[in-house]
C-alpha cells in the first residue's frame, strides 16, 4: 500500500470529502482524517492509502491545493518515529 499524509485540512473536511478529491488520481483504498480523542474534532490531517504507487504519486501534485478552502500540504506518509 501507499500513503501519504496531508495536513492542513479544513475542520469541515472528513474521511468521505478527502477520499473523493484524491479519488481523481487513482484508486483509494483508505481516507482517515486524524480526530481528537475528546471533542472528536478534526486534528487538521489525515492520511490517504492508494492501491498503486503511480496513483500516490499523482496525489503528491496535489501539495498546495485547495480542498474546503484551504492549501493542503501533501507528503510520503512515514512510519511514526521514522524521518
């Protein structure tokens, strides 16, 4: 699988709404939008899995785009304490 990570989500954008846009590169397997644990209110990122390492490189065109109104930051989603 091939994910990357975007941030700078809208507090409007959920799983379904960041799944559709990144459906236009290719096929998506998993959309996450990160929750706080409390107020279950976006964190402000998420995670897209793609099935096909072209399709998430075609998303990482995306980095500065608008989704909801705000210019999204697009990157490789790396394991945690990775860098």
């Amino acid at each position: 699988m091939y994910k990357i990570f975007v941030g700078g989500l809208s507090w409007d954008t959920d799983n379904e709404s960041l799944s559709a846009f990144f459906d236009q590169c290719g096929e998506v397997v998993e959309a996450y939008v990160a929750l706080d644990r409390n107020s279950k209110r976006s964190r402000g990122f998420g995670f897209v899995t793609f099935a096909h390492e072209e399709d998430m490189q075609e998303a990482l065109k995306y980095d500065g785009e608008y989704l909801d109104g705000r210019s999204i930051k697009v990157d490789v989603a790396t394991e945690r304490g990775q860098q």
